[in-house]
C-alpha cells in the first residue's frame, strides 16, 4: 500500500500542475504543500470525532483535555469512562456513544485497526463504517491525514469545497458529486491536491505557515 511522503507529494505536485492551471498557480505562489499528517489508531479516530461540526480548535481542545484526565486516549481508558463518564466530561450524548462504540468495538476484536491501516481504500472504510459515527467524512480525513494514502478526496470538507469555489471560479460551493466530478481528474493524487487547497485556503485567511 503506497504511502504519501514528501518525495511523493513533490511528484505528485509537478503531475497535477502539468494537468491543472488553477493547482499550477497555487504551487507557483506557495511551493509544495505541507505533509500534513496525524499518527494513525484508536486516539486519532477519537480526535476526529470530536472534530465532527465543531470548529477544529475546539475539537483539539477537548481532546487535549480528555488526554490528560485518562493519561492515555485507548480503547481501555474510554470504555473505562463509559458514556456517562464521556458526558459528564463535555462529550455530546452522541459523541459519547460514538467513542465508546468505537473502544467496543477494538476490545472485542470486531474492528481490526492494524488490518484498517493495511487493506485497500474499499475494505478499509467497510470496516470503519461498521462503527456509529464514523462516515465517509471521517473516514477520508483518517485514510488522508493518518494513512497518508495519496488519492482521497473528503467530499465533506468545507475548506476544501470553499478552496475548490474559490479556483474554480465557480458561482457556488460545489455539492459532494459536482466535487466529485471536477477532482476526478486529479486521480491518483487527489490527496495531494487536497493539500494544495488546503494550503491555498489558509494562505487566503493569512494562516498558512509553509513547511
């Protein structure tokens, strides 16, 4: 299974600014995107469900607070809590359930992180939509951002869609298929041109920090 690697997100670049001018100008202005990433297994899944409709400020914010109250995000340390405990801690009701379904799921057996992290795009995400609260969304930040694998798009990314608007020069936020239709030429290497968006997203907003 190919992994995105900094040498990687170079080739990748050069190959998708030859296909694309808005991507060309984008790594003409700020280089090569950062290789943005997150350690992969049970606490990054955890983090981005907190992530889910809350700004990422104070998802990283509640994580960090939950990290220190249990010394270590795993699956005994959240089961552990069980979901009242999550609830008094400041989780959602949903949220609760969401994470301590997860830790059931990986102390039982039934979810196979380490065969998540090996098996290919379509056998991974079956495997982690099994799990409540876990869909497409944080599916594809997981396999971008942990996995680093270098063709995914997450649909649901509202930065993403706004950066797309933005180069495009489109009237409107592009909904999940016409998205789905204007990256799909961007194969095999959407990942890298999510992190080109992303780039060109926080330059806009004066917070990009190059790498």
């Amino acid at each position: 299974m190919r992994v995105l690697t900094r040498e990687l997100i170079t080739v990748g670049v050069r190959e998708l600014s030859a296909r694309d001018r808005a991507l060309a100008g984008i790594a003409e202005r700020l280089g090569p995107p950062p290789l943005w990433g997150r350690p992969h297994g049970f606490a990054t899944l955890v983090h981005i469900i907190l992530e889910q409709q809350v700004s990422i400020v104070a998802a990283r914010t509640l994580f960090e607070r939950l990290r220190r109250h249990v010394g270590a995000v795993t699956p005994r340390s959240i089961h552990a809590m069980g979901e009242s405990g999550l609830r008094d801690f400041g989780l959602t009701r949903q949220k609760a359930r969401y994470c301590n379904a997860l830790a059931e799921r990986v102390l039982d057996g039934s979810l196979d992180l380490a065969r998540v992290n090996t098996a290919p795009d379509d056998e991974g995400r079956a495997l982690l939509l099994s799990v409540p609260g876990i869909g497409p969304w944080s599916i594809d930040i997981y396999f971008l951002m942990a996995l680093r694998r270098p063709d995914i798009w997450p649909t649901g990314d509202l930065a993403l869609a706004t950066a797309l608007r933005d180069v495009k020069r489109l009237e409107a936020i592009p909904p999940r298929e016409r998205q789905l239709r204007i990256v799909a030429r961007w194969a095999p290497w959407r990942s890298v041109a999510a992190r080109l968006l992303w780039a060109h997203y926080l330059d806009e907003r004066g917070q990009y920090a190059p790498p």
